[in-house]
C-alpha cells in the first residue's frame, strides 16, 4: 500500500472522525451566541479560537464536517447510482438512438460549468442543504456515465463476453454480472475525485448563501462570515481555509493511491 493511500486516507478519516463524533458530543454548542468572548485567538478553553458570533471554531469544524460529507456523499451517490446504468446501457446499445441519447443528453449538461448549474438550481428552487445535492448530484450524473461507458466498451469485445452472449445471456444480464464488476475498481477511484469536488462545491455554494443555511454550520459560511475579519482575527478565516484545503488534498492523494493501487497493469510491475 503506498504513502498516498495512507496519508490520504489519514486526512480522510479524521474528519470522517470529527464529523461522526459531532452526532454526539461537540465542545461547546454551536447554536449558543456568546458575545463576551467574541473573537478569541485560539487556545485556552477554545482550542481554535472563537469567531464574531462567540462560537467555538472547533466545534464549528466538527458540525462543518458532518454538512460538507453529507451533502458531498449523497451528491456522488446520485451520479453513481444514474450514471452508471446509463453508461452501461449505452455501451450495451452502442451505436444506436438510445446510446447518442445518452451521451448527448451528456455533452448538454458538460457544455455548463458545474458551478453555474448548481447557482441556477438553487437559486431556482432556494438556497438549501437539500437543493445544493441535488445540484452537484446532477453535475455527477454524466461524469460517471461517460467513465462507465468508455470502460465498458472494451470489455465488450472480450472472449467472455462474447461466451457469455453465445451462453445466451441478454446485455442487461452481461452489464450486471460481467462488466460492471470489471469497472468497479474504476468507479472508486473517480468516486473518491467526485467526493472531493464535492466538497469544494459545497463551500463554494454556502460562500455566496446558496448552500447550507444558518443555524446549520458549513465551512463555506465559515469563510464567507471572516472575510471582514482576517485583520483583526485571522484564525476565523484560516481554519475553515486549512479545513477545506487538507480533505480536498487527503481525497485527492486517497484517490490517486487507489488508482495505482487497484491498476491491474502497476499491480503486476511491482510483481
């Protein structure tokens, strides 16, 4: 296993750590105001400092974390569990009407930025947690789709594929029980990059108030509420800042560490 995965997957599972256990216990109450002590520099009984509002920064990472993974988890859950199935089929109907209304029904929604589509929808439909995943989740809709059916195709010209056909299964059954255990490794990898991307969406979006909504913290208020401040209490900026740079970066090494890792052709090299 190499260092990326394990550096990566620190990151990732400390603040997979600090988001569960804010379900249960966080050091001070996020919702609680408390004006006089407003802007501490971190250390003492806040161990990050105090933001504008009173509230404990650690504790607002802790509740950040939780919102940011869940929106970021259920944005790429729904590209997997849409786009998948539609690159498969369309690589099992290859060359026909279904398959070009597929992929151009992709290119349509690759010919936006993924950050102006999620502004329209939630701008649309309100500023909400909900709106801000179903936005990214779109967006995540053709990324898996296309990765699905480039890796598919190949495989469809496999012997046991063609085994499998003569045996008299039907696409859909070969989609299921050949090609898609084939690519899962695949689907992982880009899993890990989306999750990532999801993240920074997420705080791109509560940054300009179309994401989570107060009392709900997110890193991307964080941000938003100390860019006035960073004179005067720079801490309230950088620790939201230095949150989002360190799980984007554990997700990307995690990803890029299980791309070699789970890589057929580097597997047999160190062999």
């Amino acid at each position: 296993m190499n260092r990326n995965i394990l550096l990566g997957g620190t990151l990732s599972l400390l603040f997979l750590g600090l988001a569960a256990l804010s379900f249960f216990w966080t050091p001070f109450d996020v919702t609680r105001l408390d004006i006089p002590d407003k802007l501490q520099p971190p250390g003492g009984d806040h161990l990050l400092g105090t933001d504008h509002f009173g509230r404990d920064i650690l504790s607002m990472i802790m509740m950040g974390a939780r919102t940011s993974i869940a929106v970021a988890v259920l944005a790429v859950g729904i590209g997997i569990a849409i786009g998948v199935p539609l690159g498969l089929l369309a690589a099992a109907r290859r060359g026909t009407l279904l398959d070009e209304v597929i992929m151009r029904g992709n290119d349509l929604v690759f010919a936006f930025p993924s950050l102006v589509i999620a502004i329209l929808i939630t701008a649309v439909f309100g500023a909400s947690a909900v709106n801000a995943i179903i936005a990214i989740g779109i967006f995540n809709i053709p990324v898996f789709a296309r990765l699905a059916r480039g890796a598919a195709l190949p495989i469809w010209e496999r012997d046991f594929i063609l085994a499998a056909r003569v045996f008299g299964k039907s696409r859909l059954r070969i989609s299921y029980e050949h090609i898609l255990p084939n690519i899962t490794n695949l689907m992982i990898v880009q899993g890990t990059i989306q999750f990532s991307l999801g993240i920074l969406a997420e705080a791109a979006l509560s940054y300009i108030g179309l994401g989570a909504q107060p009392p709900t913290a997110s890193w991307g208020r964080m941000l938003a509420d100390a860019q006035t401040l960073t004179a005067i209490a720079p801490h309230v900026a950088l620790v939201p800042g230095l949150a989002i740079v360190l799980m984007v970066l554990g997700l990307n090494l995690l990803g890029d560490g299980l791309r070699d890792w789970l890589d057929p052709r580097i597997r047999v090299q160190r062999v």
